[in-house]
C-alpha cells in the first residue's frame, strides 16, 4: 500500500513540478543538444538531428515549437545546404508571422550568400550584416 | 487493490499543499506598462554573466526558449540571433545589453527584448551534497519606446540530486568520476527550474501571451 502511494505521489509531483506542466509544443531534446553543441562545437550533428526529431514529431500533431524551425534553417545553412535552409526559413515564416522581418533577411542572405560549399568557419556572416 | 481506495483523497490533500506552495507570492507588480504595449514577439539576447562560472550563460541562455514560448509568445531563434550578432561583432553580451532596444528590435522585427544577466552562481560543496546559490534577473524592454515594461530577480537554492546511492561511498564514487573522467555537473535542470519560475510565476512572471487560451484573461494573477 505505501510502496504504491508513494508511486502515485512521485508521478503525480512529477506532473506538477513547476505548477503547470503541460506542454504546448515538443521540445524533444533541444536544450541538452543546444547546450552541448555550445560546450563542444563538433556536436553539431547532434544538434542537427535533434531539430530535425523536434520538427518531425511537433508536425504530426501541429506542436513545432517557435524558431525551432528557423534553428534548423541555421543550421543547414552553415552545413552548406542553402536550398533546404531556404525552405525552413520559410516554414519559420509562415508558422510565424513574427519573425518575418528577420526570416526575409535569412532568405536573402541564403539566397545570395557565398555560392561556394564551405565549412562553418570559413562562411560569410550569417547576418549578412543585419546589425550594422 | 483495496488501498487504492484511500489514495485519493490523499493525493487530493498532496495535491492542494504542493498549489499552495506554488503560489507564495512577492509583493505584485505592476503590469500596467506591459498590458498596454502588449508584447507577443520576444527577443532574446545573449545573457550576461556577473558570476565566475563561465558555462552559465549558456544554461540560461539554452533553457529560456521553452518557458517563454509555452507562456505564449513567440520567441525568436535564440541560436540563430546569437550568431547573427556575434558575426556583427556584437559577441560581448555586455555590449548587446548596452545597446539600443529600439534598435535591435527593430532589426530583428521584434516586439520587445529580453535582458537576462545572472547576478550570482555560487557552488557550495557540502559534506553529502553540492548547493547553488543563483541569483538572476530578467528585464523587458519595449521595442517601440525602449522603456522597461516587466522586470523580475530572483534567488534560488538547489541541491542537485546525486544519483549513484550518496553517502560517502556515492562521493567517493563521484570524486573519481570526476578526476578521471573531468565529468561536467549538468545545471540544465537547475536553469529549467530558474527560468521557468522566473518566468511563469503569479505576480512575479509574464502574464499569459497570445498564443495561450487565457491571454487577457490573466489580470487577477499579472
């Protein structure tokens, strides 16, 4: 009786944890794979597949979660994937109308940037200068 | 099975203790600013570190989308404008917070912009366990005007859960794991639970943004 209380008690703490608990979007793993691409810059793979897990399953059911898609465009761009960056800097922008400004100049930028394959550290700015 | 009977009024009573102790209020705010300039698209920017724990800002700075965002509001790419302002030279997070909000809304298309500096991260190693002491505080600007509409500091204690049965053994166990292999304690849950307060706490945090059911309906608690 008590092992089963106490069972109850933990997952119903565990519900709670936070006060309200539900979820309006599927995060997946984005904050242990951000935070470990940030420490180890060779993680990016699993950065990748990550967002690319989160889009996946938020899509079955409408649950994508704000700039995940835009995180993702980021992403493909600095692997060289300029085309399919432009389509998810896209999707951020018809998800959101929000980020509009900022996903046009992505567009922009992708569209137009340097036309040759390159690594992530030899890219041009990403921004392109959008802050100057 | 017949104890399932009793379990639950009992979980009702466990229930009602745990709302209860979710609601311990600081004194209100004032919202007022904040409803009239009504906020819905929030930038994000690097977090500024007053601590001595280098890896800090980037646990806030990871763990802030999600509470934000389920609050309601869009929250810009946080990776994504990290980048963009640190290949424009704006990599000091010092310098970002030093510039001008109306600006850098401006650029990003954003409605308001979100401060984050962490005013204290201090590791206490115990006999049995480590605690933190973190103190962090978040500020919003109005994109429009560049007046601060919501602001909110807090201070938590944590005491991160050893798994791997404690007791002196369990440290001993943990000092070498350690030693050997430089193993990185995981704050990812600590800044979870920092932010998430921070953010959605009654009278201290963000009242319920657009895309949540109770935008607007939320004065009694924001």
């Amino acid at each position: 009786m008590r092992t089963r209380l106490l069972l109850l008690l933990t997952v119903i703490l565990l519900g709670l944890s936070g006060c309200a608990a539900t979820n309006k979007y599927h995060w997946g793993n984005y904050e242990k794979s951000l935070y470990g691409y940030y420490k180890n810059p060779s993680e990016l793979e699993t950065l990748t597949e990550s967002l690319a897990n989160i889009i996946a399953e938020g899509e079955t059911d409408g649950k994508v979660p704000p700039g995940i898609y835009a995180e993702y465009a980021y992403i493909l761009y600095i692997s060289g994937k300029k085309q399919e960056s432009i389509s998810y800097f896209e999707k951020e922008k018809k998800s959101w109308p929000e980020s509009s400004v900022l996903m046009e100049k992505m567009v922009t930028m992708a569209k137009g940037g340097d036309k040759k394959e390159s690594s992530q550290n030899t890219e041009p700015a990403p921004g392109g200068g959008i802050v100057q | 099975m017949t104890s399932r009977k009793k379990t639950p009024f009992t979980v009702a009573m466990f229930v009602f203790s745990l709302a209860a102790g979710c609601s311990t209020t600081s004194p209100p705010k004032d919202y007022t600013k904040f409803r009239e300039l009504d906020p819905k698209a929030i930038l994000v920017v690097p977090v500024v570190n007053r601590s001595v724990d280098v890896n800090v800002p980037d646990y806030f700075l990871t763990t802030i989308s999600r509470p934000v965002a389920e609050r309601g509001y869009y929250v810009f790419p946080v990776n994504l404008v990290k980048q963009i302002l640190q290949d424009d030279g704006l990599a000091d997070a010092d310098m970002v917070h030093a510039s001008n909000p109306i600006r850098l809304a401006e650029l990003f298309g954003a409605d308001a912009v979100l401060y984050i500096s962490i005013e204290r991260w201090d590791a206490q190693y115990l006999v049995l366990s480590t605690q933190i002491t973190v103190k962090f505080k978040y500020i919003l600007k109005c994109g429009k005007t560049g007046e601060t509409i919501w602001e909110s500091s807090e201070t938590m204690i944590y005491s991160p859960q050893q798994s791997g049965g404690g007791g002196l053994g369990g440290l001993v166990a943990m000092a070498i794991t350690a030693a050997v292999a430089k193993a990185v304690p995981n704050y990812i849950p600590l800044s979870q639970q920092a932010n998430k307060n921070g953010v959605t706490k009654p009278h201290s945090g963000l009242p319920a943004g657009p895309y949540l059911d109770t935008y607007g309906k939320d004065k009694d608690m924001f």
